[in-house]
C-alpha cells in the first residue's frame, strides 16, 4: 500500500483508510481514477448550502467536494449512509491523461468498490455493523492492489460469448448469529461457504468477528488466517478463471507448474481432510491447503504474491518518505502498471523474492520482540518461489496483452 501526503502546510501523511486530514482538518477521500487519497473541500453553491450536515453518516444527501485542481465529486452512498467507505465518485469523467481509470457514474450513488457487492449483511442487526464495515476495508485494500496491477475488476459481461469473463462481485452473508460470535445458527439459513464461483466471491460474514476467526484457525491448525487474505486468495479462484479466457498459453503452462486442474476436486477435498497433507509438504506448497488440488494450490500462491508485493510496495513508500529508512530500503521495481518508478524493472522477479526474504525476516523478528506471533511464518523454498514467479510473469504477460488488444481495437 502506498503512503499519500495531504497538500496542506505541514504535509502529513495521509493513510489509505483517512477520512480527514489531521492537520488541516480537510476531508480526505481516495478517488480510484487516480488510485489517490486527496483531500477536499466543499464547493461553495447553494445547492451545497442546503444541504447542510450533509457527508456525515446516517445523511442521504451528497454535496459535492473539489480537489486542489478543482476536480468535482461526491461521496459514496455507503459513507453518507453507513460511514463504511471513504471513496469518491468524480461527478464527470476525468478528462486528462493522468487520469490511471475512467468510471462511469453510479444512479445509486455507489464508488466503484461499493457498487461490486451484491450481497451485504443485515444492517438492522446492529452486531453485523462493525463487522461489515471489516469486509469492506479488507476488500478495498485487496481491490486497489489489483487496480494497481491493471487487472480488470468489471467487464461487459455476455453470458453467451465465452470469451468474455463474468465481472467480479460480492455476497457478504451469515448463516449464525453474531452477537453469539457465530456459535449459534441461525433459523433458516443455509450453510454459507466462503468461496468463489463464476465471478461472485462469498465471504462469510464470521470471518470479520476476531474471536470465530481465531477459533476457526486454530481448529483447522493454520498458521495464518486473516481477511484480506480470504479477498485475496479468492480473487486468485476469479483470475484463474479470467486468464483462461483471455490468454490463450495460460492454461498448458499452468499445468506445467501446478499440475492438472481437471482432477477432481470433491475427491481432492475428501482426501485432504482424510488423510492430511504430504509429510514434506513445507518443500513444494505454500500452505497444507495448498496441497488438496492444483487451483487451491493457485489460489493460495496467488495470495501470497499479493502480501509480498502490497507489503514491499509499503516498505518503500515508507522509504521514500521517511528520512530514517531513505537510505536503508533497496527500492526495486514492483510489478506495478501504474506508478512503478522504473517499469522496465517491474519483471525482476529475483530481486523483489531477495528484497522480500530480508523483509519478512524483519517483520517476524520485530513482532518476536513485542511478544507477537510472525506476521509471516513461511519458508518459500524454490518450488514456492518458482509458482510464485508463473503468477508474477502471468500478471506482466496479461499486461501486455491487454495493451495490444486495446491499439488493436
């Protein structure tokens, strides 16, 4: 993630989740044509002036803000509704190049995040609140990475033409009471799967609450189980099944790398949770889950190349704000389409894997010290790191063939 700066006197930095600047006191907004928090201020009119007490929660009405360049827009529904999400909606298309994406308009009034779900949870239940408002933060922070990579997030979808993938979306659901932290079902609900199937990722709405998070992990003897992961590694599933469409070599070099998806996945699952993983399993996989079948082996590997590259893109806009760290952080180039410093090096794998094993071994000795498990308690032995790099040259490559459909079109 990166770090933004407000433009006021003192310069402060601004996190991806602000809502004001600290300093001057401006609200703060992250507008996803620019992949940019900014902050605003109200445009003087009197259709603003009647609309008083408007862009706090709970409000219906929606003044519009500018930004240092004069910029219009409004605020998203679920934060004059809900106080959940603090992305802007540009009143009018941007109209310049530096613009990184063009959104149309929204009649729900909806940010380009928001209007993706199409399931949230019971908002009347007053336990679902706060626990809604944890899905959203994960799945924005998991969805600017993938803008930043230039991976597509919507499509014109035409259920009749296979060459078109269906657009992602989102169904938040609960099938057990919250305020019971999930112990107790609830009267006719169905079992509700965390998951992923043409398109639609399902979270279930347990995985926000820490406590049933905490119980599932440790029962299912995982190391790591966090939400964002949960955003990511089922995006992995929805990109899978996006670079079958549109990239003709992916599948035969995916099977070269993890193996044939056309097994059977039912029987997969039975042995895993039979049987167990591989006695030397920590050599070839990522994760125990990884081991069932070559997609979780996908999915999960998928994940892991989002934490490393959100966590080394943190690590150096950090380094390049901070004079401590200026000089003690190697920047190298991330596989980013938009913002990389030096884009000709985005496809060094080798040294973001190097840059990325220092790191996570700082990370891990800094939370030792604090008395906190490892952030990051995996060893990524060469097959890991080759599965790794197929997603890392799968993203550049899909990349590049994005670009020449668009000159061709």
């Amino acid at each position: 993630m990166k770090l933004f700066r407000c433009s006021c006197e003192t310069s402060p930095i601004l996190y991806f989740e602000n809502v004001q600047c600290g300093s001057c006191g401006r609200l703060t907004g992250f507008c996803p044509d620019y992949l940019e928090l900014r902050p605003f201020t109200p445009v003087e009119s009197e259709e603003n002036a009647e609309s008083q007490g408007a862009g706090q929660a709970g409000s219906n009405a929606s003044p519009v803000w500018q930004d240092d360049e004069g910029r219009k827009y409004i605020q998203c529904a679920n934060w004059t509704q809900h106080q959940v999400c603090n992305w802007m909606l540009p009143l009018s298309p941007a109209d310049n190049d530096q613009a990184v994406y063009h959104f149309s308009t929204d009649p729900d009034g909806l940010c380009p995040a928001c209007r993706l779900n199409e399931i949230i949870p019971d908002l009347s239940v007053a336990a679902n609140v706060p626990l809604w408002h944890a899905l959203e933060k994960a799945k924005r922070r998991c969805l600017f990475t993938l803008l930043e990579l230039r991976l597509p997030v919507a499509s014109n979808y035409d259920p009749e033409d296979e060459s078109t993938p269906p657009p992602l979306s989102f169904r938040f659901m609960s099938d057990k009471d919250a305020t019971t932290h999930f112990q107790r079902p609830l009267k006719g609900e169905e079992p509700v799967l965390t998951g992923h199937a043409d398109g639609v990722i399902t979270i279930n709405l347990a995985e926000a609450d820490d406590i049933a998070r905490v119980q599932t992990r440790v029962a299912m003897q995982e190391r790591y189980r966090t939400l964002l992961g949960h955003f990511r590694h089922e995006c992995g599933h929805y990109y899978w099944d996006v670079f079958k469409v549109v990239d003709n070599e992916f599948v035969d070099a995916f099977r070269a790398v993890f193996g044939d998806e056309t097994a059977s996945y039912q029987e997969a699952l039975d042995r895993h949770y039979e049987q167990g993983p591989p006695s030397d399993w920590q050599n070839d996989f990522v994760s125990t889950y990884a081991t069932m079948h070559p997609w979780e082996d996908w999915a999960e590997t998928w994940a892991h190349y989002l934490h490393i590259i959100d966590t080394l893109e943190t690590q150096q806009s950090f380094s390049r704000t901070s004079e401590v760290l200026s000089d003690s952080v190697r920047q190298v180039g991330l596989p980013f389409a938009v913002g990389s410093r030096d884009n000709t090096a985005a496809s060094d794998f080798d040294a973001i894997m190097d840059l990325w094993i220092d790191a996570s071994i700082v990370l891990n000795s800094l939370n030792r010290s604090m008395g906190l498990p490892d952030p990051y308690p995996f060893v990524l032995h060469k097959p890991i790191q080759d599965k790794l790099r197929f997603v890392h040259d799968t993203i550049k490559r899909f990349d590049r063939v994005s670009a020449q459909s668009a000159a061709g079109s």
